[in-house]
C-alpha cells in the first residue's frame, strides 16, 4: 500500500481529539446553562431536510443556496439538503408541532452540525457546530434585546472577555423596497468600476453590496446611502427601544450600516459579535429577526428572532488567548492501579470493580508490566492516586498510596480505599 491510499477526513472537517474535549464539555455546558437561565429550551431537528426549505428561506440568491449546500437526491428521488443554518429547520418544527398555540414565544436553542461547502480557511469548516437560538411568536424589541444578551452573557461566560458587538437595522418589508431602489441607482453609476461579485449583487441581491471586501469597492461603498436613514416609523422605533435595553444593561455596541447578514430572510435587527482583536469574517456569533421566514415556509404571519455561535471559532480563540488551560485538569479524585505479579493482579481487578460501583474514576493496566510502565500510563491520563498493589501489599491485605503530584506515599487496608476515596 502506498500513501496515496491513505484516506483522510474531507477538506474543511475536523476532528476533535480526546484532548480538546476538555472545550468542547466547556463550550456546550456554559450553552446549555446560559440557554436554560434565558428560559430556552433545547430542539434537535433532522440532519437533513428537504431542498426547498433552505431555497425558500435563506434566499435563491445566497452564497449558501447558490454554491454551498450538501444537496442530493436520495433513494426515493428526493431532493434533500445537509443542514446548512439551523433557523428554517426549526421554523418549520414550530409550524409542524403547532408550537404557535404554546405561550409566545416559544424559547428553543440547538447544539448541532452545521454544512457548508465552503472555501476551508481559518475558522471556516465544511462542517462546523452550532450553538443557536431561536425565540418565535413575539415581535417586540425586547425580545432582541435578549438574545443579544444572552449570546454576549455566552460568549462572556466561556472566557471571551474583549469582545465587540456590531448591530444594525436592515428595515421591513415596508420600508426597505424603496431602500433598494435608491441603493440600485446609486450603484448603476459605477457598473463599470465595481468588481466582479458586486456586478451580480446588484442584479440579483442589491444588499449584499454593502457586505463587499473588495479594497476596489471600498470607496464606493463608503459612500452610499445607508439602511438606517430610510428606516419606517416602526422600524426606526423598533431599534431605538433595542439600543435603549443593551444600554440599560451595559452591552455595549457599535452601529455598522453596512452589516447585512449573508441570509435573505433577516428584517429589522441584525448583529454580529466578533474578537476585538481580529478583522472581518470572524463571528463568533450572529443573528438577527426573521419576522417573514415561518409564513415563506407555509405558517402564519409569525416573528421570530435568534442567533448562531461557531463553537470551533469560539474554541480557536479560547486557545489564542490560553483561556480555559489552566480548569483543563480534572480536580476530581482519579485513580490507577498498578499491580506487580498474577495475585496483585487478580486484587486488582477486584478492587477496579469495586471503586467503579462507588462512582470512583479509576483505571488499570489489563496486563502484567513493570512498575514503570504502568506509573508512565497513570502520568499520562493525569490521575491524582496511583495505588499499587504487589506481593508484599497482598500478604498483608494493603495498598500502597502514591500522591502523584507530591510523589507521597502512604499505606491503607485494601477494605478502606473504597471509602477512604469516596469521602
Ligand atoms: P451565520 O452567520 O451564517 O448565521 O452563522 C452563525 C455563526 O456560525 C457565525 O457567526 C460563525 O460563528 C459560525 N459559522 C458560520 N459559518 C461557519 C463556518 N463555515 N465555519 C465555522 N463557523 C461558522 C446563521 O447560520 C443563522 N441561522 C443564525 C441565526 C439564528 N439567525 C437567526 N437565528
């Protein structure tokens, strides 16, 4: 067999390795409680769903339905599509479950893999995880308010403490149309200058201009007209009363006129909450309001409003700015039994049972090795007890404790460790 033959994990995966599961326990436990304090609760919707559903929602003219989505036809025939955003999944459970007689809104979070065919980059995967929120049946700004505390209460509570939150309006389906046509006409004047992408944004998703990295779009961009100055009445409210709540509850934040969200289904607020350090195209976490997606998908005139965290960026930064290192050591009590000769042996695997049944962590070697050997495996799963067992100890029904940090040593009853540990 050559090299060539190796198989590897598809471009953009990951694997999480014994080692990093220390973050990932902490990652998805600061969700789970920051999600349960909010009073959401969690919702776990198919890997995969019918085509239409993300076509009809997060937008014909998208990166994500254009280019990014895991689609087939399956056995039957059917298109279906690898999950690509987790709201329209959900979306479409409220409606199916009739969640809209339940007390609005209806508090839901997802842990849950995420499929993107897109360029891998740092921070950027084909299959990423997804922390989310979504709170359906309640139009009022309050509502936004919250979830955007709770993802910065998240993002806080795992260790990332200089983060910066972007939000914006990007109006309704009453005052945005007129927005667009001033954007289009603005943007006609420079058919010629703009790049390429753009030259297709203006056609097919005016918005997206405003999301352009082109250092040749730049001047350009920076002066056209904004969504926040041609915001309606309701709008315009709507996002003061927003601002007004972050500020009661000191979530500071920056206004960005030019955060459009790359998913077509967003209506007034939108935000983004990025490491202060870095530059653009890397969210750690953002969202905005849907109120028009659960009637596209065949529901009732229903708002909704939520977020998605990228736990991989979220860990990648935790790792930058070493966070999190120094819990990574279990301070729970864990043991290794180390036995010398067939007897020991056999006490020891005794012992093992027993210390399991009192809820003990505890390990040993299944064959029979030098003494060094076996204290090598104990220093390398990190235990803080290695008790070991040889002929002398089993003549006299002892153990020998060794402390492994202090290297101490001490000697007990075979009958007491159970209890000696447990206490
Ligand atoms: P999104 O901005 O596409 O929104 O993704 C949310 C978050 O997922 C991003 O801020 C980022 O942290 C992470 N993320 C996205 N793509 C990748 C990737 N390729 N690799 C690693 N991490 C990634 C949504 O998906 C919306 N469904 C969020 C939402 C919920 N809006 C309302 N409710």
């Amino acid at each position: 067999m050559t090299h060539n033959n190796k198989i590897q994990n598809p471009r953009g995966t990951l694997d999480v390795l014994p080692e990093d599961q220390y973050y990932w326990d902490l990652v998805r436990n600061s969700a789970e409680n920051i999600a349960q304090q909010f009073g959401h609760q969690r919702i776990d919707t198919p890997v995969f769903e019918a085509t239409a559903l993300f076509a009809r929602t997060v937008g014909e003219g998208t990166d994500i339905v254009e280019k990014e989505m895991y689609t087939f036809d399956d056995r039957g025939d059917e298109s279906l599509t690898l999950r690509p955003e987790g709201t329209a999944p959900v979306s479409r459970a409220y409606i199916q479950h009739g969640m809209h007689s339940m007390p609005q809104p209806v508090r839901l979070y997802y842990i849950t893999p995420i499929f993107r065919y897109e360029r891998p980059q740092s921070g950027r995967f084909r299959q990423h995880w997804q922390f989310g929120i979504e709170a359906i049946g309640d139009e009022s700004a309050l509502i936004d308010a919250e979830v955007i505390h709770l993802l910065w209460s998240f993002l806080i509570s795992v260790g990332l403490k200089d983060i910066k939150l972007f939000i914006n309006s990007i109006g309704d389906s009453h005052c945005r149309p007129a927005y667009l046509n001033e954007l289009e006409s603005y943007y006609s004047k420079y058919q010629q200058e703009i790049c390429a992408d753009c030259k297709v944004r203006l056609r097919k998703n005016p918005l997206r201009l405003l999301d352009c990295k082109q250092p040749s779009c730049q001047t350009i961009k920076s002066d056209a007209p904004e969504i926040i100055d041609h915001l309606c009445g309701e709008c315009e409210e709507h996002f003061t009363s927003v601002r007004k709540l972050l500020e009661m509850w000191g979530i500071p934040y920056e206004i960005d006129a030019n955060l459009v969200r790359g998913l077509d289904y967003y209506t007034k607020t939108v935000f983004e909450i990025h490491p202060k350090s870095s530059g653009s195209q890397t969210a750690l976490g953002a969202g905005g309001r849907y109120d028009g997606l659960i009637e596209q998908i065949g529901g009732a005139n229903t708002p909704g409003v939520g977020f998605g965290s990228g736990i991989e960026r979220i860990i990648m930064n935790l790792k930058q700015n070493n966070v999190g290192l120094e819990n990574s050591a279990s301070e729970k009590t864990s043991l290794y039994i180390a036995h010398i000769g067939e007897e020991p042996m056999e006490t020891s695997l005794n012992l093992l049972g027993s210390l399991r049944n009192f809820g003990i962590k505890v390990n040993t070697s299944s064959k029979s090795r030098s003494l060094k050997a076996q204290l090598r495996s104990a220093n390398t799963m990190g235990v803080t007890h290695t008790l070991i067992l040889g002929p002398e100890e089993i003549q006299h029904g002892n153990v020998k404790i060794l402390e492994m940090e202090s290297g101490e040593e001490s000697t007990i009853q075979i009958d007491k460790v159970a209890t000696y540990f447990s206490e």
